[in-house]
C-alpha cells in the first residue's frame, strides 16, 4: 500500500447525531485492526464538522473523545462555527473571496458541512481525503443462507490501494439504503401507480427496478458476494454528463488541489453527491470492492458492540416514523431533480419538467390517501417552487465552483497544498 512513501489521510465526518462516538469508536479500532495505525509511513488526521441544532446535541458530544482513541489518530480537527468564521475573516482579509461569497461555500446544509471538512484537509495538507457517514458502519452483510453473513470490511485500508491512481474512489452500500417500505399494493394505490410517482422523482441511479427489488427484500439491500470476493475496481462511466457516487464510503485525491471541486446542493435539498457528479466528466472514478453498512433507520446501534442479528427486520408503512422518513426523502429529491435535469439534460428540460409535473398530479392524491396524510401534496408544491428557482440555483452552482477555484489557487500560490 503506497510503498515508500510517508502520506497525510484525513478522515471527515459531518455528523449531528448523538451517536456519533460510537460510530467513531468502532473506525478507530477498525485502523488499528488493518495496521494503519501502527504504520508510521500513515498519519491519520480526523476532521469533525458537527451540528449542534440536528438533535439538539452540545459540542461535547463530538468533541469529548476518550483519551485512549486519540492515542491511535495524530490530530483531530474539529470544525465547529467558530473555526468557519476565522477561516472566512481569513479569507476576506487575504482579498481571497468577498465576505457574501462565503455564504456559497460554508452557509447552511449538507454540502456545507462537506466542504467545511474537505476545506480544512486541503489547508492542513492531507495527500488524501475519506468521507465517511455517522449512520455507516465498516461491515457487510449477505442473505445466502437461511440467516445473514456478516463481515468486516477494512474500508480506509480499500480506498487507499487504489486513491493513488484515481481522482476519487467510492464504495458499495447494503442496509437500509433506500428510505422507500415494503409496500403492499391495493386499488388506492397500484404498483403502477407507485412506478410513474418513483420515475417522476427519482433520478439515473434512484429508479424504479433498483428500488423494486429493495422493497421486495423487505427495504433490505444486501451485498454482493461477488463484490465482497472481488479484488478490482471498476471505472466509473458517465450516464448524462455525470459520473454518479456517494457522499460516504468516498475518497477523494487532494495531491493536486486544482482537481478538487466543491459540495454544493439547492437551499434545503440534497443530493450534494449528485452535483459533485456533474463535475467529473474528467476525472478518473473508480468504484471499489468495500461495503458499509447504513443503518438508515438507526435501529442497529448494537452492532457496533458486537451483537449480531440473524434475520434483518422488514421495514413497512406501518408507524409514522418510517412515514415521516419516506416523505422527507421524497421531498428532498423533489428539490433537487430541477437543477440535476437543468444541467444533465439541458435540451430536453422543459419536456421532462412537464412529465414530471403532470405524474405528480395524477400520483400524488392516490399517495395521500394510501398513506392516510395529505401533506404529501406538499411534494408537487416544491417541485414548482424549486422549478421556477432553477436558474438562480444553477448559477449558485457555478458560482460555488468559481469562488472554490479561487481559494485553491490561493492554497498553491501560498503552499498551502500537499
């Protein structure tokens, strides 16, 4: 692994959830276990940007680490909104960027919290940068048999075999990935009916027959044994002007940062994976043979302390939580397939707008009234609105991606890169 030379990794969370120690706990012993951190050619550098307002946390709860973790990292950086605001006061005092330009780049979000994190690696110097999400965990699991398999997975370890020679690598998920229940279909709400409502708001990788098969296995993705035993990575190929990945399991080459683009995602939306997608037509992106485990319904905290279930629980419409989660995730990417057809598919844009918006009309009364809650209506009412703000939100975008340039061209005039 990278033989002969001394490398800076950095490991970034941008986490809210009070669980996030645990999580932090079982990676750390995950590197000491691959022997990362008995390698002294390997400095690992932990960045932390957490929210305080997602679950109503206190800094401790990310900033306490118990002393014998931090034996085994070099630093731990966290990235909290004080060390933001000096890092912007810096930036406009340098003639960098304007102090309204920073809001692009570190205001509110997902995608801010990102950048927060791969900021502050660039700055600190680290040759390579591994996104990793505090609902995920370094195991797979397998339904081969009458129980599930599980493994562990050295996921560090993984991407850094093969980061060397890409732009980013990122790996495979099982778990609860996909926030969509089992459903069982009536005449309220048809299976074809769900189909035009998931096409209409789903994007190239979110369609139909991916999530159909999930929802047949109970909102269980189980991973491959073919992938687990497989030791080659594959590229990436572009779909749409967009080489898709995802936000965790992610790595990301700093050795030339004037290669590395930014986070970005329309105000309350997702899909900051998505839209770094839409960057990479020139980039090498490699698909690596590693798993996490997304526990996207956090039910499986007990992993994380040895305890393995035979049998996965089935997800179904059962209580309002899972609900809740489904309509938010149906919110979420509602809010953001505007701007990603807006830029993939620039030509057919308004066609595909008008599709989208006529399925929604027709689907959207039979969600409500399966469901038993109107506020799914709600989702059409988004659509149109982040519609008509797909312009503004496609400059943002762009305007991210220059304000980003400017302040990695200050990091290489200054050295302030590996």
């Amino acid at each position: 692994m990278l033989k002969g030379e001394h490398i800076k990794v950095g490991i970034g969370f941008a986490t809210g959830r009070k669980s996030f120690k645990k999580v932090l706990r079982t990676y750390i012993t995950n590197f000491l276990e691959s022997g990362l951190v008995d390698n002294e050619k390997i400095n690992l550098n932990i960045f932390i940007a957490y929210d305080l307002q997602y679950q109503k946390t206190k800094a401790t709860d990310f900033t306490n680490i118990h002393p014998e973790l931090m034996e085994h990292i070099d630093n731990f950086i966290f990235v909290d909104d004080s060390v933001i605001k000096n890092e912007i006061a810096y930036l406009v005092r340098e003639k960098v960027i304007e102090e309204k330009d920073a809001n692009l780049i570190f205001g509110k979000g997902y995608a801010a919290k990102r950048n927060a994190v791969l900021y502050n690696a660039i700055k600190n110097q680290m040759d390579y940068l591994i996104f990793l999400d505090d609902d995920e965990y370094p195991m797979a699991v397998t339904n081969t048999r009458n129980s599930v398999i599980w493994g562990g997975q050295q996921v560090l370890s993984t991407h850094l075999v093969h980061i060397r020679d890409a732009d980013i690598t990122h790996g495979n998920h099982c778990g609860y990935i996909s926030p969509i229940p089992h459903l069982d279909f009536n005449d309220t709400m048809t299976e074809e009916d769900f189909k035009t409502f998931i096409e209409a708001i789903s994007n190239d990788i979110i369609n139909w027959e991916s999530i159909k098969g999930v929802m047949e296995n109970g909102g269980v993705t189980y991973a491959d044994t073919k992938i687990l035993t497989s030791d080659a990575p594959f590229e990436v190929q572009e779909i749409h002007h967009a080489k898709f990945i995802s936000g965790a399991n992610l790595c990301i080459n700093l050795t030339n940062s004037k290669r590395v683009f930014p986070f970005y995602n329309p105000p309350g939306a997702r899909g900051e994976d998505t839209f770094l997608s839409t960057c990479l037509s020139d980039r090498k992106v490699l698909r690596i043979p590693i798993y996490t485990f997304h526990d996207g319904f956090s039910t499986y905290h007990r992993l994380l302390e040895g305890v393995l279930p035979i049998k996965l629980k089935h997800i179904n419409a059962d209580n309002d939580q899972i609900i809740t989660r489904f309509y938010n995730a149906c919110i979420g990417w509602v809010r953001y397939k505007p701007l990603l057809l807006y830029i993939t598919q620039p030509d057919s844009y308004e066609e595909k707008i008008n599709s989208m918006r006529k399925n929604l009309t027709i689907t959207l009364p039979k969600i409500c009234s399966y469901f038993d809650r109107a506020n799914f209506m709600n989702i059409l009412t988004e659509f149109e609105k982040y519609n008509r703000n797909v312009v503004k939100h496609d400059r943002e975008f762009k305007e991210t991606k220059r304000i980003w340039s400017q302040i990695m061209d200050h990091f290489e005039d200054n050295k302030l890169v590996p």
